[in-house]
C-alpha cells in the first residue's frame, strides 16, 4: 500500500502513527520516507511540523516495546544461555556512570539514528536504563528528528521562491 493511499484512508495523522508504530518495529519500514510523502500530501491541510511529532510518539511506542523486551529477555529460557557474568559487567559499568550521560546518549542514538536507536531502545532495557529517562530523552530525541525530517523539504522550497 502506498502512502497516498494510506493517508487517505486513515487521514495523515493516524496513518503517521501507525507507520511509526510499525517502522520502530520493522526496520524495512521507513519512517523517513513516509514523512517526507505524507508531508507533500497533506501540507495543504495540516501543519506539517504536528506530523512529525506524531511519528515520533508512534517510533516511541515501538521503542517502548523493545525496552521492555531487552529487559525481560535475560529471564527468559534463551537469555539464560548467555553469560550473565557480562551482562552484569555491563550493567555494573552502566550504573557507575553519570545517568545524564547515559540520557544524553539516548537522547543522540534517537535523534541522530547512530548507534541505530532500535539496538540502543533493546540496550536500554538490557541495563536497566531507568524507563523515565529512556521515555524522555528518547521521544523528545525521536520529535527532534522526525520534526526536522518534515520540515526540511518545505525549508529548502522556501529559499527558491
């Protein structure tokens, strides 16, 4: 389906939520790519800085999931294979630095997209990142990016007029 027909289908800001949704999951699924047409679509109607803030509570609510299943996945039958000695190494490592650094590279993985922020939401989960400083840098991160996505195209349009 494309996104022309989605928008019309769901109206832009559900079909952004969904895709969001989807892509944070999904790594095939390209958040990106569906602003920027969802963005020249319905310009006309909405806003098109509010798309970019639904994308980025729709990635987040993606996100969220894969936190809660980095954390709960070293209890399971298949993370019990690991060796728990490292990842208490880490999350000793981890616990001993400055929660604000741990914050602000969270905050970067989920605006920049490097270290790709699908590893870092599982990491996060994995260390026991408190989930408020996780929530917080990473949708405010996440708006940032998706924001500037959107915008971009009709900023570059405006020094050609």
């Amino acid at each position: 389906m494309d996104a022309q027909t989605l928008i019309q289908q769901l109206g832009p800001y559900a079909a952004t939520l969904v895709v969001g949704f989807l892509s944070a999951l999904i790594p095939v699924i390209n958040i990106e790519l569906f602003l920027l047409a969802a963005a020249a679509i319905a310009s006309k109607d909405y806003p098109v800085w509010t798309l970019g803030v639904v994308a980025g509570v729709g990635q987040m609510s993606g996100k969220i999931i894969l936190y809660w299943s980095g954390a709960a996945a070293l209890n399971s039958r298949m993370g019990k294979k690991f060796s728990h000695s490292r990842v208490e190494e880490l999350r000793h490592r981890m616990s001993a630095m400055n929660p604000w650094v741990l914050a602000g590279f969270n905050f970067m993985s989920a605006s920049v997209g490097f270290p790709p922020f699908l590893l870092v939401s599982i990491l996060a989960g994995v260390i026991e990142m408190k989930f408020w400083h996780f929530l917080v840098t990473g949708l405010s991160g996440r708006v940032v990016r998706m924001v500037v996505i959107v915008a971009f195209p009709h900023a570059i349009k405006g020094l050609f007029r």
